[in-house]
C-alpha cells in the first residue's frame, strides 16, 4: 500500500527575529482527521509556527506543505486566503455587525441557496438551530464558541488551526465544548494543530503531542508516551508536579535513603536525578514496609514527618519533610487523607516509575 501523504507537512522550519531564533528546525506531520497539539509555555514559539502554517508570519528557513505540496518555502509562499486553512482563537473573533448566521457564511462562496443549507446544517451540528438571525452579543460565552467554530469550519477547510481556543470558556462550559469540537472536526476529517500551554487540555485533545521548548520541539509522541516516557526532568516537570532525589553513580548504581537504583550507561562519579510523580510516592501505614502488600518494585521505606496536607477535590497532597536530609517530597492519596502536621510516616517509592536523568554540566 502506498504511505499515506500527511495533510499539513512542516519541515525545519526556522523564525529569527529579535536577535534569537523564536522558532527552530520544527518539523511535524498532522494527518487527516488527526489533532497534533503544540505544547509548551508561553514565549516557546507555538504561535509563531501557528501564524508561519497559517501564512500570515513567514519562515525564515524550511517548509510548509499541505497534502504533500510546498505552499511555504524557497520563492513560494501562498497567502493565508489561498490555503484552505480554518483558524479558531480563543477570544471567537466574530463580527458584531453581522447576524449568527452572518457570520458563520462569511467565508462561503456559491450560490445563495447553497450557502443558506450549510449554514442551517451547521447551526444544527453546533446544537444552534433557531439562533441565526441572533447577534453575537445576545450569546453567551459557549454559544460564541460554536458559532466561532461553524464559521471556522463552513468552508470545509483542510486544516484547522486553534490557538487556545478554549481558555476563554468557564471550567462547566470548556469540556462539554472542546469533545463536541473535536468530534465534528474529526467527522470532517480535518486535520488540526492545536496550541495550549496546558498539559491536562492536550492529553485530553490530541492525538499527537509535540512538546516545545525554546523554539523547538523536544519530544514527540502520543500523550501516553510522552507523559510516561519524557526525555528530561523539564518534560516530566511540565505535565505534573515532581519530586527529585540527587545521588552519585557507582558501579551503575545510586545509592539513596530508598535503595539502590540502576543508572545503566551512567559513568561512575556523575550526578543524577531520580524523578518521581507525587502519585507514584507510596506511603507505608505499616511501619518498615511489613504492610499487607509489600511489593518488591517499593524497595526500601524512608521516614518523612507531615509538613502539609491539604484536599485538593479528588485526592489530597500530602508534604513531607524527610528524615535523611530535610528535603521536601509531595505524595498523592486518593479521597481523603489529611494527616496532622508531625505524624511521622513512612514512604516508599514505585521503582518502575521512576525516571532517571544525568545532570547536565
């Protein structure tokens, strides 16, 4: 079978302005149908990439291609209008002087008849049928994001472009709105790149995470691999909080309060760092590890007095200040668990989900 051409192509794309590379060798595929999201915080360069495939920033270096044709690159570059691209931002961006169903025709061309039954369709998919001769004023917050969304998608476009598009919407509003979003783009087999600095919106999202920093992409990959499998400690730091314990190699081993860990590769005298999601951080009621499921994965139990605990809705966090050298690790239990300041106990760390970094020189 023929390897199927990805519907929006970027390849090493390059953006220098302000004496720095804003963007640098950023190369990705977003298939049709797929969400490919650029992740990362503010100032990284997602939506400097953004505006370069949108056609309304040009690269200094690299390509862009839509169903393996450069429209961005070397002497072309096509403007934004001759794309076939969608763009949705977060604050809707509709025309106040024009009805709903003004606005969702705007970008449509033909015959009037025709442009009138894909405004209906659309204002049916969007859950909107009778608000076409409303303003987007008389709209609430979710009712502008549909209608945004309809207009975004009337002219079937390729490729649909959102820039936070949903950090303007009420937590109640936001999730009911981002699945209706994703499903109807989908069914149309857009392909979308998406950006957000939120970790939670992008393993909800995409397909495809690409994860930025400083202008470039440092990993690539599902949500689940990227988030069990990141490349260093700022990737593990960026989709939840960590803990991180130091220690020296010897032998490919680091010796900590908790046991020894492997640091295959690792040359003897370098420092590591073992990282740990708070959720992975055990706490042992039964003094010593002797509880009534022991586990070998656990290794050896460390003693930590309560510092904090708080209820955080679904779970509570629990600080502890560690015996051995004062430092402060972040345990999560399910429910409710809220252990008074200065209760000794014991913790022991699920070895298989740690993640071991070289510190860098």
């Amino acid at each position: 079978m023929p390897t199927p051409v990805p519907r929006l192509e970027l390849r090493a794309l390059r953006r220098h302005f302000g004496g720095r590379d804003v963007v640098r060798d950023v190369s990705l595929q977003v298939m049709p149908g797929q969400v490919t999201c650029l992740l990362g915080p503010s100032g990284c360069g997602k939506s400097t990439t953004l505006r370069i495939v949108a056609g309304v920033d040009r690269q200094d270096a690299g390509e862009v291609l839509v169903d393996g044709e450069v429209i961005s690159g070397g002497p072309r570059h096509d403007p934004p209008e001759a794309r076939a691209i969608g763009l949705m931002f977060q604050d809707f961006a509709l025309f106040p002087h024009l009805t709903v169903a003004g606005n969702v025709a705007f970008g449509l061309a033909g015959p009037r008849a025709a442009c009138a039954e894909r405004v209906a369709a659309l204002l049916s998919r969007v859950h909107l049928e009778g608000f076409g001769e409303k303003y987007p004023h008389e709209l609430s917050g979710g009712e502008q994001q549909r209608v945004a969304l309809a207009r975004a998608i009337a002219p079937r476009p390729r490729i649909m472009l959102m820039d936070e598009p949903f950090s303007g919407l009420d937590n109640r509003l936001r999730d009911g709105i981002r699945d209706e979003t994703l499903e109807i783009l989908k069914e149309e087999g857009t392909a979308v790149l998406l950006v957000t600095h939120e970790p939670e919106e992008a393993m909800r999202m995409a397909d495809n995470i690409a994860l930025m920093r400083d202008g470039h992409i440092v990993q690539q990959g599902a949500p689940y691999n990227v988030y069990n499998a990141p490349v260093d400690k700022s990737a593990a730091a960026f989709f939840s909080d960590i803990n991180v314990i130091r220690g020296e190699v010897n032998g490919a081993l680091i010796d900590t309060p908790f046991g020894q860990f492997l640091a295959p590769g690792v040359p003897d005298g370098k420092t590591v760092e073992i990282v740990i999601r708070p959720q992975h951080l055990r706490i042992d009621f039964d003094r010593g590890g002797r509880g009534p499921n022991p586990t070998p994965q656990d290794g050896t139990p460390a003693r930590g007095v309560v510092a904090r605990a708080r209820f955080m809705g679904h779970e509570s966090l629990v600080e502890f200040r560690m015996d051995h050298d004062g430092s402060i690790l972040k345990a999560t239990v399910p429910s409710v668990f809220l252990p008074k300041p200065g209760t000794a106990l014991w913790l022991m760390i699920r070895r298989e989900r740690c993640f071991v970094f070289p510190v860098k020189d």
